[in-house]
C-alpha cells in the first residue's frame, strides 16, 4: 500500500509519498505505525474522526465499515459539504485509518486528509 498528503484543495503533497506492507487483516493506522510512520490520529477508537483518510486507489482490498465508523464517516462527509457543497471528497470513498482493515492481498493508496 502506499500513502499520499494531500493538502486542504486535495492536491497531493509532493514528494510525500511513502509505501508501506500492510497485511490482510490488520488495520491501516496500526500497520503503519509500526514501520515508524505516524498517520494523524487522535482517539483511535473511531469516534474522532482525526484519522480520516481517502481510499484513492483499491477499495475493494479494504473491509466493509462497521457502525461506528460509518456514523463517524457520515458526520465527517456532512461537515465538509456543508462548509462547501462540492469538496473534493464528494462521491471518494472517506475511511478511518484506525478502523479500516485490509480484507485483500492487492495494494490501497490512501491520503491522509487534513480536517
Ligand atoms: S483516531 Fe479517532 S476515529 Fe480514528
């Protein structure tokens, strides 16, 4: 999996992009910190919303939402349209990094969205 900035416009930072090994099973945040890269977080519970993230590349390869992380989701995605009605995240998968578990052996780009 790889993992790409993006800033506020949803541009990509460059020179950002770092890959890291994430096995089946395990989830996002977890695996990446423990190759010494921290993505933001705050609870790590999924309630915060801290660690969201956009699935840029294979959704197919990450697990289902659980409720949780749905209702988190969906207050995330509310608040950005809100503030603008066509956010770049319209209609791009929103995940939490500290929920989000690999279901697949094929690579994920993510984005760490900034809030
Ligand atoms: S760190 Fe709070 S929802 Fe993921």
């Amino acid at each position: 999996m790889s993992v790409v900035e993006i800033d506020e416009q949803g541009n990509e930072i460059s020179n950002s992009e770092k890959k890291f090994t994430v096995e089946t099973g395990d989830i996002i945040y977890d695996a990446i910190d423990n190759q010494g890269c921290q993505l933001p977080h705050g609870c790590l519970a999924g309630s915060c919303g801290s660690c969201r993230i956009l699935i840029i590349e294979g959704s197919d390869n990450v697990a289902g939402k659980s409720v949780i992380e749905g209702n988190t989701i969906s207050n995330i995605v509310k608040d950005y349209q809100d503030q603008n009605p066509n956010h770049f995240t319209v209609g791009k998968e929103v995940r939490l990094s500290c929920r989000a578990r690999l279901n697949g052996n094929g690579d994920v780009k993510i984005a760490a969205l900034k809030k």
